[in-house]
C-alpha cells in the first residue's frame, strides 16, 4: 500500500461525509458551516503547525501537520478538488529548480 493511497482513501471519506448527519459527523458539520468556516479551520490547524514547529515534540509536529492535510482535503473537496490535483501539480515541478518555477508563475 503506497501513502498515497492514503490520502486517496481520506478524501473519498471526506466526499462521503459532505452530506451525512451533522450531529454525527465532524465533515458535514464543516460543509453545512460554509466555506468561511473551513477557512477559518485551516488557518487555525496551520497556525497550530506553526507553533509546534518551533518546540522540539515531534510527534506533535507531526500531529499537526496531519490536523493541516486533513482541513486542506476538506477544503479542496469544497472546491471540487482532491489530493490527485495536488499531487499532478507537485509531478510538474519535479526537477524544475525552485527559482525558476517561482518565476515562471509569475511571482504570485
């Protein structure tokens, strides 16, 4: 089982919670919140990463960093994408330097 196939498993599980009972999902109550509310959760979880990035726990680091690809997944479903896009984009910089691809999208 590669780890992709992992993410490919979570977001099918995100996809099949968007419309399940709020009472009995995390998922759904974050879709019916809106989008605001997702965004609003990733910037939480990211700042959360920051923050434990700058102790010496990595296994909290790490905790996090699956707490900011989970709301990300989620957010992504919300604009009808999963992790193949992510993945697809990463592919096409592959053995491009940094610079250059950085210049190439024009500074964004």
């Amino acid at each position: 089982m590669t780890n992709d196939a992992v993410l490919s498993r979570l977001a099918a599980q995100i996809e099949a919670r968007k419309q399940a009972n709020t009472e009995n999902s995390y998922v759904a109550g974050l879709f019916a919140a809106g989008e605001d509310a997702i965004l609003q959760k990733v910037g939480e979880e990211s700042v959360e990463f920051l923050l434990a990035a700058k102790g010496n726990d990595t296994k909290h680091l790490v905790a996090e960093a699956a707490d900011v690809w989970f709301h990300m997944l989620v957010l992504m479903s919300h604009k009808g994408l999963g992790p193949d896009d992510i993945l697809k984009e990463l592919i096409s910089r592959e053995g491009v330097s940094g610079l250059a691809e950085f210049a190439a999208r024009g500074n964004d």
